[in-house]
C-alpha cells in the first residue's frame, strides 16, 4: 500500500542554519506530495505541494521538489527562524479527493 | 471566509460513554474527511465523504465509530463506548474535491477519555 516515510526528529538548529527534513514515499501511479506544518498549538496548515514529478512547491522560504526516480519530496529551507519551530508532516494523495497519507511527523526547534 | 470549524475543542468523558463530535467544513467544499492524531499512531485517516457518494469507512477503527453528513454540509462524528485507547485529536479536513488535492483542516477537538 502507499505509505510516506520522514526523518525522526527532533531536529534542533540554530537561527539562521540550513534545513533539510527528509521525506520518502511510496506510491502505484503519481501522486500529489505535500508538506503540512503544526505550530504549536494550532491546526495543521498546507505549507506547500507538488502535484507532478520534477515540479518544485514553496512558501514562506520552504522548498520541496518532487523527485519520481528518488520517490523523495525533502524539504528544505535555507536560513530558518525562531518562529519556524513547528511539526512538519509530509503527506501524499494517490489521486483527487482521497484520503492524505502522513508521515509520523518531524518537530523542528529553533533557537535564537 | 471562515475556515472549517470544529466542537467542542476539548471534550473529557468517562469511559464506556458516547460522544458527538461535529465539523463545519468550508462552505462550498464537497469533500469532508475526519482524521485522528494520536501520539502512538500519528495522523490516521477515519472517513472520507464526497457530496452525495456513499461514504469511504475504510479507516473507522472498529464499528464503535460512525459519521453521518448532513444536507452535504455539517458532520458528526460518533463514537460509542469510548474506551481509553480513543483518546486523541480528532481532525477534520475540507476540500473542493474532484479536481483539487488540497485539504483545509480545522482546530480538532482533544477527546480525552477517563
């Protein structure tokens, strides 16, 4: 069956470092791929999506590039702030209006 | 506009006891689905609606749960009997549907169960 596989976290990184949160999946067909972020406290956010391989997703600094041959969706951000703290979760979608399958989630810590 | 709204946020019952949980999706949205985030399982899909289609249940975790949808709008989550291992954040997601792959979630309700 499909299934999405992210880094175990927690990932703690200075302000300003560089981030990478790994995300592997496996899928039949093409899926959509997504990056969903938890801030604490709150609900689950889209923080961007993919929707076909080689397309790139960002928002607010965040990057993630759909790769088919690598089956990866990595999230990466190149400078991060305090308030980037959070839970990311990536996900998949096997086709429109099905059910998302999340991975376990990554927490990421920043400090200052 | 508003966003898809959740009641109650938190919810503490006693074991063996029955609880309603609802969703106002997005207006306009066809598709409605309930997820649950617990610490041991993390995010679980439970039911999936699309406008008039019978329900998707594949992720209903035992027949203590069900969900109904009203006139293509509101959804109530129900779960008889609640046992301890219930205990989690219910989620529940809107989206267009057909066509779109991007699911708006609300706040989630905390059930804990005593």
């Amino acid at each position: 069956g499909n299934s999405v596989t992210q880094m175990e976290g927690p990932v703690t990184l200075s302000e300003e470092a560089f981030l990478t949160i790994n995300c592997t999946y496996t899928a039949t067909g093409y899926p959509s791929l997504f990056w969903y972020v938890q801030y604490p406290g709150e609900g689950l956010q889209l923080l961007l999506k993919a929707t076909k391989a080689d397309d790139k997703g960002s928002n607010k600094g965040f990057e993630a590039t759909y790769r088919k041959e690598t089956t990866s969706f990595h999230l990466e951000k190149g400078s991060v702030q305090v308030s980037d703290s959070a839970v990311y979760f990536c996900a998949l979608s096997s086709q429109a209006g099905t059910a998302l399958i999340f991975g376990k989630g990554t927490t990421l810590s920043v400090s200052s | 506009g508003a966003g898809v709204s959740q009641s109650p946020s938190n919810k503490v019952t006693e074991k063996g006891k029955d609880v309603e949980l609802r969703c106002d999706p997005i207006s306009g949205h066809t598709a409605l689905y309930w997820y649950r985030q617990s610490l041991g399982q993390g995010l679980e899909f439970l039911i999936y609606f699309q406008g008039n289609s019978a329900p998707d249940k594949s992720g209903l975790p035992s027949d203590r749960f069900s969900a109904e949808r009203t006139g293509g709008s509101v959804s109530t989550l129900t779960i008889q009997r609640t046992q301890q291992e219930d205990s989690a954040v219910y989620l529940c997601a809107s989206s267009y549907g057909t066509g779109t792959y991007e699911q708006y979630f609300g706040p989630g309700t905390r059930l804990t169960v005593t």
